[in-house]
C-alpha cells in the first residue's frame, strides 16, 4: 500500500491530505482565522465555579469562557498551581508554616475535598490547556492536567508517571522503551512513549525530551510575568502538528507545492528524523498539486450530503444542533429477489463508507446510523463487527452500540475540533442554515395579511416595500396578478424597492410620507 501525504500552501491557507493507494483517508485545513488551538496553555482566571454542573468556567481572553469539568481537574493541579505562587521553598509536611505562607499569597492553593478534587475560587488564576476546540456557541473545553507533545514522546510536568502507547505491541520494545525513559527522566517529570518512537535510539529519545523540557522551563517563566488571561504556549499549528503525528516510516512520500514551507518542514524532519528526510519531495509544476493527485475532486464529495455507494445505494448525512444523522438507502440495487443479501451487502459497505466519511468530515460527538432493515441477528451483528473493524483504525476515540430492533447504530466519536462542513462553509444569508427557502405564495400571502391589518390601523395612503432582489424580481413577474391587484383591493400605491442587504424571507415596509419604518409596528398591534 502507497501512502503519501499531499501538502498545498497558497496565500489565505494550507491543506494536508493523506492518501492510500490514490484514495483520500484524511484531510486537514489551516487557515488564520481558524487557527489549531488544541495544545495551547493559557494562564487564566476562575469566571465561575457550578457544582451543579461539576463544572467551572474560566476566562482565558476568548469570546466565550473556557469549560473545566471536575473530571478534567487532575492530582496535579496543585503542583502548578504552586507556580503562581511564591512558597516553592515551602515544607509541605510542616502544615502550619504552609498555611501562613499560602495566606500572603495573591492566589492562595486549592483547598482539596474529600474526593481529591481541588476546589477552586472565582477569581484564582489557573493554568489550563485547550483540549477541544470550540463548536458552534461552546467555547473551549480545558484540562488542568497539562502535558507537552513532541515526537517520539509526551511531557508530564509534575507526574511520575511512565507509559508506552499501546499501538506497539512488541513486549521486548516496550520493555527497552520503559527502560530508556527511566534513564533519561528528569526528577518531578512523567513521561509517555509514543508510537514513532518505536525502535528508536535513545539519542533521539534522549534529544526529544531535552526539546520538551526547555520548553517547559520557558513556560514556568513566562507563568510568573504573566498576568491572566494570556496565552503562555502555543502548540505547533495543523500542518506542522501532521508532520509530527503522522510522518513515520510508512509513508512513502511527502509532496509539498511551497518552496517556503518544504524548508521549514525538512529543516525539522532532518533534526528530529533525519532518515525519513528523504522522502519529503518539492513538487514542481504548473498544475495544482491537488488536481494532479486527483484529490480536489474527492474534496468535493466532503461537502455533500450525499455519497454513492459502490453497489448503487447511497448515504444521505445530515448535521443536526444534536447530533449527526446518516440514513443508508439502498438505490437501484434494490431488487425483490434476496432482498436480505442485498440489504447485507448494502449495509456493509455502507459501514465502510461511513468510517471513512466520519474520519475524513472529522465529524464527533452522537451519530445515529438508520440502515437498511435486516431480519436476521447474524446479519446485524455482521454490520457491528464491520463498524467496529473499520473504527480501529481511526485515532479518535470510538463507542459503537450493536444495532437496535430498528435497525438504528450509536456511535460517540471523540470531538476535538470543528467538522469540516463547519470549518470551510458559512450559514446561508438566504435560508440561515434550515436550507429551505419560503415559497412565492407565501411570501404573498405574509404582504397582503400585512396590508390587511395596515388599512385598519392607518389612514396612510403610499407605502414603500424593501425585499431582496430575488423576491423583487419574482414580484415585479407577476406585477398585474399581485402588486396591482393589492393596490386595488386595499387602495393603497405601493413602490417596490430592491436591497441585498435583506435575507430572501424578509420584507419591509416604509411610510413614503416620513420613512419611518412601519414594520414591527403594524406587526405588533392587536
């Protein structure tokens, strides 16, 4: 299997796509306004504390204030909370010293309950990461259990803890991995070993962590010039995160179209891996490095809500404010003969589809599947098996519920960041987002009952409506069957005004006489 990872930079943003064997498995955006937030470290200040809730919300000079569940408040907290401070000479075991110290403070420690969980104060300055992106109204979600990202391994100030990423299997390889982070661990540090660092030596090890431990150095600081809210670390942004996470030794070739950028990127590759710097590839040519690796096209079906099936059946994928719901149909491949097999054939490469779309789309939170109805129990669990299979290979967390009676599956899928629908489309000015435009008869009938309760109001003769110039246009069509007709039923003299500033469901009406608007007015009176 071929697989490449696909670099295009222009001037307003950059996408990352990854293939395998020609096919699109993963798609990245990064543009300013949107820029990757998940990684940084924020000084902030406690906005609120909800026990309702098991919740606290912290401001962190954003739009809206960050979310910092309870559970997402870890054993550390007090250790970095120590660094605002000025007491890190402190005996923690001689309690009363602490206290009178602790008192002089401008933010005194967390008093810790008896579940272990620090009770934090409105107004106290906390130290936070970016753990999810906001979504739609939501701002960020954070985690006081803060750690740092590099390589070949992941940082934990303050922890003891040392851990090797599951995905290497070998026991011998994670046995040396365990033993190299023992050696190199500085005292107060924990550690966890990631995938790429498998079979690494314990130089590159060794130079990582080194990397990670200044950092944080620099991080301690800036916390103790800094005032909240402000930003105090800023992770590598989308582009360069893909290189970190997801350049290893299976990709075949790396494909950049920006001389700046291929730079930047070999430049890191050859510090922290220098035998894969090979595979990085300046593309030169007049084409769109997307046209040429035939990538564009399969962009596009990113923004549709309907994708084809390789049998003829289709999946229709709907965003709601709740969740997102996918209903599989099966198309001209339904046939009344075998009409079991056929809906199991369907359904499984629906399966597939819907994996992949769910990885590629970076779609999360509630997704409910409606397939296509099958009767017997081998066949449904054949669908779950499918979903399950195809789920391991997708780095976000996954729940999968076998199918109902109704043919219906729930899946959670980890939400870190906005969908891909939500970070390149905007709401529609016209139908604000329901995708639905009023019909012409309608728009009538809302102006004439408006007429109606305007004649019994005013004595007003002459009236000016404003509407957007497509509905303009509709009624200046139909000017004899309905402008003139209204005139004559109502005696009133109604000018017609086009303005693209209104949406296409809005009209307005003005008095000619004082150009007051009359709208909500006429709307409003009994």
């Amino acid at each position: 299997m071929t697989k490449e990872i696909i670099i295009n930079s222009s001037t307003t943003q950059t996408r990352v796509a990854i293939t395998e064997d020609g096919n699109l498995v993963d798609f990245f955006v990064d543009y300013p306004e949107n820029r990757r937030m998940v990684g940084d470290i924020y000084l902030g200040k406690v906005a609120r504390v909800l026990p309702g809730i098991k919740a606290a919300f912290v401001d962190i000079g954003m739009k809206h204030d960050a979310f910092l569940h309870f559970s997402d408040i870890g054993a550390r907290t007090q250790q970095f909370q120590d660094m605002l401070g000025e007491d890190s000479d402190v005996d923690e075991d001689d309690e009363d010293e602490a206290n009178k110290n602790n008192s002089r403070l401008k933010n005194p420690k967390p008093t810790y309950e008896s579940t272990g969980i620090p009770k934090l104060h409105k107004g106290e300055d906390i130290i936070i990461q970016i753990t999810k992106e906001p979504v739609n109204n939501k701002g960020v979600r954070v985690t006081s259990s803060v750690s740092l990202p590099g390589r070949f391994c992941v940082l934990l100030p303050f922890d003891n803890k040392i851990g090797v990423s599951k995905r290497i299997s070998d026991f011998k390889e994670r046995k040396r991995l365990r033993h190299i982070a023992r050696e190199i661990l500085p005292k107060n540090f924990g550690l966890i070993i990631r995938t790429v660092a498998k079979f690494q030596t314990e130089e590159a090890l060794k130079d990582d962590l080194s990397n990670l431990v200044k950092t944080w150095q620099g991080i301690e600081a800036l916390v103790k010039t800094e005032s909240p809210p402000s930003l105090i670390h800023q992770d590598l942004n989308t582009t360069s995160s893909v290189i970190r996470d997801l350049f290893t030794s299976d990709i075949s070739k790396v494909f950049i179209d920006s001389k700046k950028l291929y730079k930047q990127i070999r430049s890191y590759v050859e510090v922290v891996q220098p035998q894969l710097a090979d595979k990085i590839e300046l593309f030169k040519s007049s084409n769109s490095i997307l046209d040429s690796f035939k990538i564009e096209e399969q962009i596009k079906t990113l923004m549709g809500r309907k994708v084809s099936l390789p049998s003829g059946g289709y999946l229709i994928i709907e965003h709601t404010e709740a969740m997102v719901v996918i209903d599989v149909n099966s198309g001209r491949y339904a046939k009344s003969k075998e009409q079991e097999l056929n809906s199991l054939k369907t359904d499984l490469e629906a399966a597939r589809e819907i994996c992949r779309q769910l990885k590629l789309r970076d779609i999360g939170g509630i997704i409910v599947i409606d397939f296509i109805d099958l009767e017997d129990e081998k066949n449904r669990k054949k669908i779950y098996d499918e979903l399950r299979k195809e789920f391991r290979k997708d780095r976000a967390k996954v729940s999968v519920l076998p199918m109902s009676d109704f043919g219906l599956v729930q899946i959670t899928r980890q939400r870190v960041r906005q969908n891909i629908m939500q970070a390149m489309k905007e709401v529609c000015p016209y139908c604000l987002g329901t995708g639905l435009l009023t019909k012409h008869s309608h728009l009538v009938y809302d102006l004439e009952e408006w007429l109606r309760k305007f004649k019994r109001i005013s004595k007003e003769r002459s009236l000016i409506i404003k509407c957007h110039p497509a509905v303009a246009s509709k009624l200046k069509e139909a000017k004899f069957k309905t402008f003139f007709k209204l005139e004559l039923k109502y005696f009133i003299w109604l000018k017609l005004v086009e303005d693209s500033n209104l949406s296409i469901s809005e009209i307005k009406f003005f008095s000619k006489k004082t150009q007051k608007e009359l709208t909500d007015e006429i709307n409003n009176a009994i």
